[in-house]
C-alpha cells in the first residue's frame, strides 16, 4: 500500500510544498477505502472538504431528469477532486463515485481553511490546478457541444496518449460504456466509431489496447469531427 505522505507529496495540488507544509497536510488528511461502486458523495450534499485519490479511479457524474448518466471526469491516482466547495463554502455540483476498489485521502474543510491561511502558497498550487481544470472542462464542453463523436474519441485518444508518456499504444483506464457516456454517446455507437475508425486505418483495437496508427489523420479528425464515409 502506498504511504499517504507520497501520495500528497506527488499531486499536483501540492508540488514544491515544503517538508513542514506535507508534514501539515499529512497530518489534517485522513484515508478512506471504498468498494467499487461505492458512491462518495451525490449532488448537492455539503462540500465538507475535499479528495485525492491514492490508488483506484473515481467518476464524476451528472444524472438528468430522465436518469441519463453523463460522466463529466475520470480521476486516478494523485488527481483531486471536490476541491471546488472548499473555497465556495457551498454544495458538490455532481456525484462522485469509485469505478474500481479505491483509497482516498480526505481533506476537511475547516482544517484544510485553516491550513492555507497560515500557508497562502497553498492556495495559490490549489488556484493553479484550478485554472488546469477549468481549462479542460472548457475544451470538454466544446467537444460535446461542436465536434461528431468520432472527433471526441480522436481528440480523447490524443490527450490519453499524452497522458501515458506518448506512446503508440494507449490502454484504456476505463470501460467502453463509461467512455461512451464520458464523450456523450451512447455504447453502440462508440463500438460503430471504433470499428470505422479501424477499418480506415486510423486505428487498431485489441480489448482496451488502441494502437493509434496514423496520428496526422488523428489530429485532422479531432478537429474536423467527422470521418468520411
């Protein structure tokens, strides 16, 4: 099992914290274990203090009206979440819940406020991841909102190669289902994309391995957004 004091050391959150500042954080953060599917915490509950997840994965969701599942973030170890609240003092403005078996290190709220008054370097890491967030979160909606599917798993598939050093092989960090709802679609349409885009060469599909073969045609789809027929 990880220790806490790496898993706080090496989030974003708290990069370039001094040994004293960690000491401090490892101090006011206590470790929860969820089962997956366990939910963490719904829509409107009260923000009472933040996460970071040390081992597993953690979704973010909204439910519609008419019980829609839309998956807004997908968070793995190191990566916060439900940091919002504790500046806003108000409600979680989705749900939260583990997908696999996971360990997280919760954060009140009231501490942690006391924390970066006496710290104000704090606040200003916690700014930045903000603003990293807010970015993303800009880019998603206008992947939802302008861009076909097949754009959204391009532009998806890119920023996952990214994220895993930029290989040509991406696996998958979650289900084929929650990454339909993740890009707005529905399971057989995904499958329908996938397959397209593999008999045309843009990919290769084994399980969740996705082997990107022609990353020039990749960059064109996730801005264009549409395959040809």
């Amino acid at each position: 099992m990880r220790p806490k004091r790496d898993t706080i050391a090496e989030s974003p959150m708290f990069a370039g914290l001094s040994k004293d500042q960690l000491d401090q954080l490892e101090g006011i953060g206590r470790e929860v274990a969820l089962k997956r599917g366990e939910t963490i915490f719904r829509e409107d509950d009260e923000g009472n203090g933040f996460y970071i997840v040390a081992a597993g994965k953690v979704k973010i969701y909204k439910v519609s009206a008419e019980g829609k599942e839309q998956i807004l973030h997908i968070y793995g170890p190191g990566q916060p979440f439900g940091e919002v609240p504790v500046f806003a003092g108000k409600h979680f403005p989705a749900n939260a819940q583990a997908v696999d078996g996971s360990r997280l290190i919760f954060f009140p709220r009231r501490a942690f406020i006391d924390l970066i008054t006496a710290n104000p370097s704090l606040a200003m890491n916690m700014l930045a991841v903000l603003s990293m967030r807010l970015r993303q979160f800009t880019v998603q909606i206008e992947n939802l909102s302008l861009k076909e599917v097949p754009g959204r798993l391009a532009s998806y598939l890119l920023v996952l190669s990214e994220e895993q050093a930029g290989p040509d092989v991406v696996r998958l960090p979650i289900s084929k289902g929650q990454l339909a709802s993740l890009l707005g679609t529905i399971p057989e349409t995904l499958s329908r994309i996938f397959n397209k885009m593999s008999a045309q060469g843009y990919i290769e599909v084994n399980g969740s391995a996705i082997t990107l073969l022609d990353r020039p045609a990749l960059d064109d789809l996730s801005v264009t957004g549409r395959l040809v027929d």
